[in-house]
C-alpha cells in the first residue's frame, strides 16, 4: 500500500507533468506531434487566403484623396478608407503605395496600377481583418504570367521554407474593377507567431539604404541608370536575343551610346554572340583546371577561383561616385563581418521588424563573425540553420531569382533569428523565373548552382550562401534540395499542373482586367513560354547535378558548348524589371 508521503509525490509530479504539457500543446503542439487546422489564426482560415478561390476586395475611397495619393505615389503615405472583403467590411483602414524600384517605374508611367500595403489598424487601434493587422496587394509589374510569385512562394514551400500567405484577389476601388492582383500576408507579428509559435524570434528586413529611402536625388539616379538608362530610344522593352549578334551592327542600329550602357548593364562580359557571359574582365583562372564532377573538386574550385570582380570594386571603376555612396554598398545586407560595432551594420538594424535590444543585435554579429572564420561545420550549425537555409537557396537558384540576397541590391528576404541561429525567408518574388539581371535565355536557363550569385558579384560577397558551399556535406543538401525540384516537381509536372490549374481559375480575370501591363494574347503566350523555359531549366539543374552541364560561371564561360541551348525560347515575353507596357 502507497502511504500518504509517496502519494503527495506522485501528485506533484502528475501536476507538473499536466502543465508542461499544456504548455506545450498550447505553443508548440508540433514538439508532441499535434498539426491540427485549429491551429490555424483566423484569418488564415478565410477566403482571402484560400488558394482555390479568387477574392474580392473592394476599397471605398474618397476620389479626391485617391488621386491625390496616386499623384504623390512615391511619397507612400497612407490614407483612409473602408474596405470590404469577400462581404466582411472594415471601416477606417490605412492604404497607401508600397515597392522600390517597381513603384518609381510606375509613377514616371502613364499607369495607375500600384501595389499597394493596407494596414488594418492605422487609424483604429487593434483593428485587424480576423487577426491579421497588415497584408499587400501585388500588381504583377514584370510579370505577364500573372503567377510568377505564386509559383515561387509554392516552390519555396514544397521545400518547406516558411513563406507568407498568397491567393488571388480582384481590387475594385469605389465598386469599378481596378484588377486581378496577388494579396500577400505581411511578414510580420502575426506571420511570425503562425510559423513559430508565440515564443518566436527576432526578425529583420536588411536593405540597402538608398533603396528603402525611396525618396531622394540619389536613389532616383540609381534606378535611372540601372534601368532607364538601358533602355533603347523608343523606350521599348529591351530584348537581347533578338538584338544584332555583330558589334558594328548593334553600333549602327543603336549607337555608341546604347552600346556603352549594354555594356554596364552586361559587366562587359557577353561576347558578340550573345550566348555566355566570356571571362576577359574576371580573374586569370588557374592553369589546367579541368571540368570537376565531385563535390569536393567542385569547392575547391569555386574557393580558388571567384567568377566574377565583386560588386563593390565594379561599382568603384564603373560608377560615378555620385550615384552610390559607401553606405549603401557596406552595411550588413550581405551579411559581410566588418566588426563588432554595431553600428557598422544599418542595413540590417534599421530594418527591424521586431523590438530588438542591444543584446539582440550582437548576436547578429556574431553569426555575421562565424560566416567570416570558416567555422567547423558544428560551428555553423550552432549559428545558422542549416537545412533551412539549403532549402532556402535551392529553391531560389531553381528560380533564377536575382533581385534578391543574391543579386546587386542584396535585398527581398528576411532574416529571422532565435536562440543566436538564423534563417532567411524569402519576399517579393515577381521578378524570379529570370525576371531580373539575368542575361539572354541561354544563361538564365544555365544559371550555375555552384555559384548562385548574379553576375559581377563573387560568391564570397555573399557569405550566407559561399560558407555552406564550402563544406562537402553541406553542399550535398543543398544537392539533394535540387534534385528533389528537379524529379518531384517538375520531371513529375508538378509545375506545369500548377499553371494550368491557376490558368483556369484567373484566366477570365485577366482578360478582364482594365489595368493589366499586358494584353491577354500576352499573358497565354506568358505562360506557354513558363512552361518551356521551366522544361529547359530542369534540363540544365539534372546536368549540372549530373556532370553534363559546366555548374559554375567560370566553367559555363569556358564551355558554352556544353549549355542547354535556350534560343528557342523568349524569356522578355515572361516580363522584366519595368513591365514591357510600362511607357514614359
């Protein structure tokens, strides 16, 4: 018989048993083996995220106040409104403009069609759509597809990379149809307690400074030369594959001067036959170095012969020192160690999207210092979450998404970071599938895995991805990652099934749609062509996994005979930074 002491014992124990369990299942009900839709916030729950429907949104407006902010776009200011979703209607809500380089575009156009960020509780305190204090509305600039980010966001989750909420919604304004847009969740609190529970990290948004400050001489100069600047004199689209492939006929036909700017945009580096970026402006590459079929020789490789100058030296020897200034070049957006102040580091800290302390920045740093060190792999795996992270850049090499942490303005992603361990989520995706700084068809198809950067950037300036790729286990994740888009995704029509099934529930929307930057003969040659171009991309991963295939810049440069030919294809007709129909 159990006398009372022992009795008292097992009691206590039992209490304590209950109430960590019901911690537990309270916050992270995944540790027990608990996944359950009630889990779910509200919000997420409704139609405006559900991804076989198409929402409605419809904002009621003063017309005077909705002129005004449209004429003032770039100043991204909010007003009032009343907005009613799919029948449930919200008073007094906050709406304003919202991009970079996309919003600029637009207001220099003699277009209306913004994206826009709608912010529950700007003028009423915790009003929030079911839970849900702030979305966006995306205008498919650069997309004739339509669901190039839809695409993206799937394939980032079907690697189980946390990604926002997305679906399909038509905006009408004052009850007129205004467009078919993608309603994005907001990377924010609530995101952050639906994907990690309520005991969640820190979260930062790094950008470049001058692009976040949208607003001065300097950033309009920047986006000028970056884009405006490459465009022909009738303001068209720029197509490169159906430029003059002789250099005296592309100076005759366009001048010195379109010449020279094809040049920057290019870092001199496409030959005359516009097929594969060649190597005369990049680093003298070892002697003998042959084709490396391994891992390993594959690492030593990319560690002993960076493809490309960095960005920063580019910028010092082909920019007027106007256009960008040190700030906005070093600040933490690559993730680069300069030191432990942290004030070194704007571009991360000023983007804070949580309160963070002191404390909470250093530590920060110190993954930034173990990026720098080359780390024992147990070390890396202490301040980076390795499997996360793998997936993350699997899945944004697959989409050849370069306006990103991998691209120039090092920018559209989120670090998210607990316990001193970071991870990177992805954001703003209507410029992948080689929407952006990618070449002619033939290199994007070819975009190497081995060096997933954009051209003119080395893959040491981006440490976050070079330091994994330096460690032979590491990169056979990342491998294993590819290989699983290639034969589960795409090889199995995954992708196309995708498309055809978005096709049938938005294609009446965009041919509807008053606003759209594309023709709807466009938009069904769009997606005929995202088919394609998907075909030929996966041709070229399963080769440069097998061997087949050159899977750095500097090999593919070597051996452009050795690339999946992509000429047959048109990758401007998918949409490119600026929008084909976007005019001055």
């Amino acid at each position: 018989m159990i006398d009372n002491k022992h009795i008292n014992k097992i009691i206590i124990l039992l209490v304590i048993f209950a109430l960590i369990f019901t911690f537990v299942f309270s916050l992270k009900p995944d540790l027990i083996g608990i996944k359950s839709s009630e889990n779910k916030p509200e919000y997420a729950k409704k139609t405006l995220f559900d991804k076989e429907k198409i929402s409605t949104i419809n904002i009621i407006v003063d017309p005077d106040k909705w002129q005004e902010m449209l004429k003032n776009a770039t100043s991204e200011e909010y007003i009032l409104c009343d907005i009613t979703i799919n029948g449930d209607t919200f008073q007094a809500v906050g709406i304003r403009p919202k991009g970079n380089s996309s919003l600029n575009t637009i207001a220099k156009s003699d277009s209306d069609r913004y994206s826009f960020k709608i912010k529950m509780d700007k003028y009423v305190k915790d009003q929030s759509y079911f839970g849900l204090g702030k979305f966006v509305i995306n205008n498919m600039i650069g997309d004739a597809t339509y669901m190039k980010e839809y695409l993206s966001y799937e394939l980032f989750s079907y690697l189980e990379v946390n990604t926002p909420l997305y679906a399909f919604s038509e905006i009408f304004i004052n009850g007129e149809y205004w467009g078919l847009y993608l309603t994005v969740e907001s990377i924010e609190e609530e995101y952050l307690q639906r994907n990690f529970g309520l005991d969640y990290g820190n979260l930062y948004k790094p950008e470049t400074s001058n692009i976040e400050e949208n607003k001065g001489n300097q950033f309009e100069n920047r986006i000028n030369f970056q884009f405006e600047e490459m465009m022909p004199p009738d303001n068209n689209q720029m197509n490169i594959e159906k430029m003059p492939t002789d250099p005296e006929n592309i100076e005759e036909n366009k001048g010195n001067q379109f010449e020279n700017r094809m040049n920057f945009h290019f870092g001199e580096m496409m030959p005359p036959d516009n097929n594969q970026m060649n190597t005369e402006k990049m680093p003298t590459d070892p002697e003998n170095i042959e084709r490396h079929n391994n891992i390993k020789d594959r690492m030593n490789f990319q560690k002993e012969n960076p493809a490309t100058k960095s960005f920063e030296s580019n910028l010092n020897n082909q920019f007027p020192t106007n256009h960008f200034n040190k700030e906005s070049i070093n600040g933490g957006a690559d993730l680069i160690y300069l030191d432990d102040n942290i004030e070194s580091y704007p571009q991360i800290f000023d983007q804070a999207v949580t309160k963070v302390s002191d404390k909470d920045k250093k530590k920060i740093i110190e993954v930034l210092k173990a990026l720098s060190n080359n780390e024992s792999e147990e070390n890396i795996k202490k301040y980076i979450n390795v499997e996360q992270v793998l997936s993350y850049f699997a899945a944004n090499t697959y989409l050849v998404n370069l306006d990103s942490y991998v691209g120039n303005f090092k920018h559209n992603y989120y670090l998210y970071e607990k316990n001193g361990k970071v991870s990177i989520l992805p954001w703003d995706l209507n410029l992948s599938f080689a929407g952006f700084q990618s070449g002619n068809a033939t290199s994007a198809v070819n975009f190497p895995i081995d060096t997933p950067v954009a051209g003119g950037i080395s893959l040491e300036d981006r440490p976050l991805i070079s330091t994994l790729l330096k460690n032979e286990k590491f990169v056979e994740t990342y491998y294993d990652k590819l290989q699983k888009i290639v034969v589960e995704y795409f090889e199995n029509g995954l992708f196309n099934e995708s498309i055809n099934k978005i096709d049938e529930l938005i294609s009446q929307s965009v041919k509807n749609d008053p606003t759209k930057f594309y023709s709807y003969q466009e938009y069904k040659l769009a997606i005929e062509t995202l088919k394609k171009y998907g075909d030929l991309r996966t041709k070229s991963i399963r080769g440069q996994l097998e061997g087949s295939v050159p899977s750095t810049s500097e090999e593919q440069s070597k051996d452009p005979k050795a690339l999946i030919e992509a000429s047959t294809i048109n990758i401007s007709l998918l949409g490119t930074m600026g929008g084909e129909k976007i005019r001055n």
